[in-house]
C-alpha cells in the first residue's frame, strides 16, 4: 500500500512542480493549468486568475455599430487563438519535459534496487529475513524525508524541488524498496511452511501485492481530494513505522530457527562418528563379562585380580572413549567453521559474478535442442513475455501524462487515482475468486484465457486512444481490460507444463531468464515509450496506444499457434 502511495504520487508530484516551475519561467498567469480543475469550460478558456477571455456575446452588447461590433468580435477572437496556442504550447513543453522526469525517477529507483537486491540475496544465508527487511521501510522513511524538504517554500521548483525528489528515489532504491520486502517475504514463506502450503501461500501472497496496490491508489485519491501531498507522506512514514514494530516484535526470527536445526544436524553427524567406538567399548563390556564368568571356579585371589583388571580396562576404555568423543566433536566442529569460512568469500565472488553466468548458461539452455522442439515453443513463449512486458512498462508513464493532456476529458489526479484502484480491483478479484473457480470446473484452458487477456488490453487501450471524451469510458476501460492479469500467470503456467515436472533445475532457469527479461523489458519499455510520445504528442498524442494495443496482434497470432501445435502437450 506504501509503495503504491509514493509510485503513483510521487509519478504526480513530479509532473505538478514541473508544470508549476516552467509557467513560473515562461508566464505567471498561466498557474490554473496546474491545478486539473476546469470550471465552465464551455463558457470560458482560463488564462489566469485576473484574465479570464470571455468567448459569449456578453463583451459586445454594448457596441451599437455593426462594424464596431464586427471589429470587436475579430479581436475577441484572436486573442482567444493567441491564448489557445499559447497554453498548447505550454502544455506540450509540460508534457515533454515531465517525462524525462518521470524516467529518470524511474531508473535512479529501479537500477539500485536491482544490484541491492542481489547483495541480499547473498547476505539472506546469515541475516535474517526481518532484519533485512528492516532496510527498506527505514530507506523509506529516509526518503519521505527528503520529499517533505522538497516542499520548502525557499526552494525553486526547477531544478532544486525535482533534485530531492531524485535523490530520495535513488536513497530508497538503494535500501531495495518493495522488491527487497518482496524478495525476503518469499524466502520466509519457503523456510517456515510445508511444500503442500507453499503454492497456496505465495498465491495468497500475490493476490494480498494487488489488494494492496489497489488499496493505496484508493488513499491516493482521497489524500488529493482532501489534504494534500505532504499529509500523504506523513502517511507512508507512520506506515513503514508500524511495519518495521511489526517486524521486530510479530515476526521471529527465522534464522534462530535454522541455526538451532544446523547445530542438532552437527550433532547427529557427530554421533555417527561416535557410534562404531560405543559399538566396540559394549563388545569388551561383553567378553569381559564372558570372561568373569567362565572363570568362576577358580581361586579367589584370581577372581578379585580378575575384576580389579576388568574394572581398570572399563574405566580407561571409558577415559578414552570420552576422550576421542570430545577430539572427533571438536575437529568436526573447527573443520566444518573451516570450510564455511573459506567458501564464504569464494561464494561472495560467485555471486557476484552470478549474472554473466546465468547470461552465459541461459544462451547455452535456450538453444539446446529438446525433443518434440519444445524449445522453439519455449523461445517464442519467452519472446512474448519480453514484449508484453516493454508495453505494460512503458504505458505506467505515460497514461498520467496522456490524460492529464486531454483538455476535452477534464482529467485531474484525483480521478486518475481512481481509475487505478478500480483497474487492480477488478485484476484482484479475477485472481483470487474467478481463476480459481475456472480451474476447478475446467471450464477454459490457459491459452484461451490468454487470448481473452489479449483481446480485452486491444480493446481497451482502443478505447483510451480513441475514446478519450469521457471519463465513463475510462473507467469502462479498465473493467473491460482487466482479465489482462491472466496473461503472464496462464503464460508461466504453461511453461511449467511443457517442462518435466521432475526437472525442477530447468524449471527454475526459465524462471530465472523471465526475471531478467522483465529487468530488461522495463528499461526498454520506459526509454522507448517516452521518446515516441515525446515525438508524436505535436502531432498525435493517442499514437503511443494504438501502436501499443497493434503490438498485442504478433501476440495473440503466436498464441493461437501455440495452441495448435501444443495442444497434445498440454
């Protein structure tokens, strides 16, 4: 909920100061242009708040000749061209200027994010997960306090306000962000449940990520309608507050857990040892009682020298015994830290060199011939991914900038924050209440929900491109192209059909090259979007989404080929 707070506010905190600080530079009066509140727009095009252009009859009814009256009219009408080009203008340079700044946040938030979360997965072996989780909410609440600085009144809006907007973002990738607080919940997940829990679990756990993002863009708009943007901050930093108690008292501690089971391991690998000396000191135990025995009937001096030199050979097979027990457990012990210290630095170059090493055997694994060419189905199942995944990165910048452009559509940030909600809402309740049910009546198979996914994101990016006149059919939009959540879980779905499922190494590689190719796909997503809208918003600003709903054709064309041809498989 947090994070969907600062991704979507801060996404329109930063288009705000921009706006605000370029009409600051250009022209003053144009300040209502930030405000995303048109009133009597028919009536009147707002310059300013002194200088509104009227547009009625009600300027020239005092004008009693015609040609002055004409005269009037001609020069009413040109400044309202004049004032029409110029906030046109104004709004382009907005629009352009913005969306850099929203992908440098992006990137300065998300680069660092990836290489700590790296770092974490190396350090997960010997901290625990509540700990490192920690980092996140206290970088967090770091950067809210730079995003409060930033709201200094003594501060220009361009450049100084945007700098600690900026230096936050990268403060907060830095300490991980979600990804990091993601990364340790699964890691709790695997370690403190059952393998028959754990699929239910992290399902449980993904459908909870959608409530939440759905939950915070709800606040999102509730904060604009009502307070404002630092009250919103406050809000978030109350929030990590309470998650960061939550973590030190609510959570245990896993590692505690792990190291009492690692000792009790040691230990039983130490018995073994011991065990073949307890074997032989019971067999001596047992002959020298055969021996006492069979010697009875002898003289009794013999029987006392008998036992005295059983119970002298008792005691020191004993000494010894405890003896060696003590040297076997403490060499065991000094090897074992041994080793773990000695591979721990060889593990720590390792994985640091770990991703050209996934790049060099994922190259090797994609293009290994499998039987039945499942791998070429495999590849274009990736590719799919890789697309699909640049579209839906790069639509998260733009749609802010795109609708708040619309000036027939009368958009503003409250509005925007709804639509968000009510688009993760609908994706929440397909996830955890529709999708279940469809696969226990088996009523569709993954492809024919992927191409229902595909069809409803063609249909509704259309209808933001082409339909963009009123807020219904905004909305409608997004209930109408929500079933696009089945698209990645059917498409991972059948991937993990195609492979053996006893042949989880290569499962988890494919896994392991989707999570890179998202890595990937966002960067590329953000640059590519960005510059296209940049460069045809003078023109045509819906371009951007027709060219992104055109790009789900080769998709869905891919997808009903699969189908044809994986039909046996599946």
């Amino acid at each position: 909920m947090a994070e969907s707070l600062l991704q979507y506010g801060n996404r329109i905190y930063i288009y705000t100061n921009v706006c605000k600080g370029l009409i600051s530079q250009l022209n003053g009066s144009f300040y209502q242009l930030c405000q995303y509140h048109v009133h009597d727009y028919k009536q009147y095009k707002t310059v300013g708040d002194d200088n509104p252009v009227s547009i009625n009859s009600s300027a020239i009814d005092n004008v009693t000749d015609d040609l002055q009256k004409q005269n009037r009219m001609n020069h009413l009408r040109n400044m309202n061209d004049s004032v029409q080009s110029d906030i046109h203008s104004i709004q382009i340079d907005i629009q352009k200027l913005s969306g850099w700044y929203l992908l440098l946040y992006r990137l300065l938030a998300n680069i660092p994010a990836m290489l700590t979360c790296l770092l974490y997965g190396l350090l997960m072996n010997r901290i625990s997960q509540n700990y490192i989780m920690l980092i996140p909410c206290l970088g967090s609440i770091l950067s809210c306090g730079l995003f409060l600085v930033s709201l200094l009144p003594n501060l220009r809006l361009l450049p100084d306000s945007i700098i600690f907007i900026l230096v936050g973002a990268t403060i907060y990738g830095l300490c991980g962000k979600s990804n990091a607080i993601s990364l340790c919940v699964n890691s709790y997940i695997i370690q403190n449940s059952t393998i028959k829990k754990r699929t239910y679990m992290i399902g449980r756990l993904l459908g909870v990520n959608f409530f939440g993002l759905a939950l915070g863009s709800l606040l999102l708009g509730i904060f604009y309608r009502f307070l404002n943007y630092s009250i919103m901050i406050i809000f978030v930093i109350i929030g990590n507050l309470l998650v960061m108690i939550i973590l030190f008292i609510l959570i245990k501690n896993s590692k505690k857990c792990l190291l009492n089971s690692l000792s009790y391991s040691i230990e039983d690998i130490v018995n073994q040892f011991d065990r073949p000396h307890v074997k032989q000191k019971d067999l001596n135990h047992n002959d020298t009682t055969t021996n006492t025995t069979t010697t009875t009937n002898t003289t009794t001096t013999t029987a006392i020298t008998t036992a005295t030199t059983t119970a002298t050979t008792t005691t020191n097979t004993t000494t010894t015994n405890t003896t060696t027990n003590n040297n076997n457990e403490t060499s065991f012990t000094n090897i074992f830290i041994y080793k773990e210290h000695k591979t721990y630095y060889q593990n720590i170059i390792a994985y640091l060199l770990k991703p050209l090493l996934i790049i060099k055997s994922s190259y090797r694994f994609l293009f290994n011939k499998q039987s039945n060419n499942k791998h070429i189905y495999l590849l274009f199942i990736l590719m799919t991914i890789f697309i699909k995944q640049i579209s839906k990165s790069g639509e998260q910048d733009i749609i802010l900038l795109y609708l708040l452009n619309q000036s027939n559509l009368l958009w503003n940030t409250e509005l925007y924050a709804y639509y968000i909600t009510c688009y993760y809402t609908l994706m929440f309740i397909q996830l955890m209440i529709l999708l279940p049910i469809i696969e226990k009546k088996c009523l569709l198979n993954d492809f024919t929900l992927i191409l229902i996914g595909l069809f409803t994101e063609m249909i509704r990016l259309l209808i933001i491109g082409l339909l963009n006149y009123n807020k219904l059919l905004i909305f409608l939009s997004a209930i109408i192209g929500s079933p696009a959540c089945f698209i990645i879980t059917c498409t991972k779905s059948i991937i993990s059909k195609l492979i053996n499922n006893n042949n989880n190494n290569e499962l988890n590689k494919y896994f392991s090259i989707i999570s890179i190719l998202e890595i990937i796909s966002n960067f590329i997503g953000s640059l590519l979007f960005t510059i296209i809208y940049n460069k045809s918003i003078n023109y045509y600003s819906s371009l951007i989404f027709i060219l992104d709903a055109c790009l789900n054709i080769p998709i869905i064309i891919i997808f009903i080929w699969l189908r044809y041809k994986l039909n046996k498989y599946i």
